[in-house]
C-alpha cells in the first residue's frame, strides 16, 4: 500500500510539475491504465481480494471482543479516592 501511495503522489508531482502539460499527463494515465490492466496486475488484486475476505472474520472477531472490552470499561463504576 506504501508503494502505491508513493507512486501516486510521485505522478501527482510529475504532472503538476512538468512544463509539458496535458500531453505528459495523458501519457501517464495511458501507462497508468496499461498497468491496471495487465493481467498480472488483476491476478495480484484478486490474490489480496481472496486473502482479505480470508482473513475478514478473524479480524472481525478481533474488534468486536476489543469493542466488548471498551464497553465494558466505559460502564465498570470508577474507584474514588477521597485522600
């Protein structure tokens, strides 16, 4: 995800940099949609896709006793010291 981020803002500097204007930008969203559809580029988004839903209930299961946790925190009765 840190790469895509940086790619992102790398093309968003590029583009508002560069003194070439609309052709520079129209050929990096030609490279940017090739990439996309590359089928390489698909099979590793449905891999993380398949990982992600494989992975979903454990981490839903994670928040909700981490929620459960935080609830019951909130409504314990708070000790007082009157010293």
């Amino acid at each position: 995800m840190r790469i895509l981020t940086f790619l992102a803002g790398a093309a968003t500097g590029y583009v508002l940099g560069t003194r070439s204007g609309r052709g520079s930008y129209d050929k990096m969203m030609a490279k940017a949609q090739q990439l996309w559809d590359d089928p390489r580029t698909q099979q590793r988004i449905d891999a993380m896709e398949d990982s992600l839903r494989a992975k979903s209930p454990a981490v839903g299961e994670v928040v909700e006793s981490a929620v459960s946790t935080v609830s019951r925190k909130l409504h314990e009765p708070q000790a007082t010291s009157l010293s």
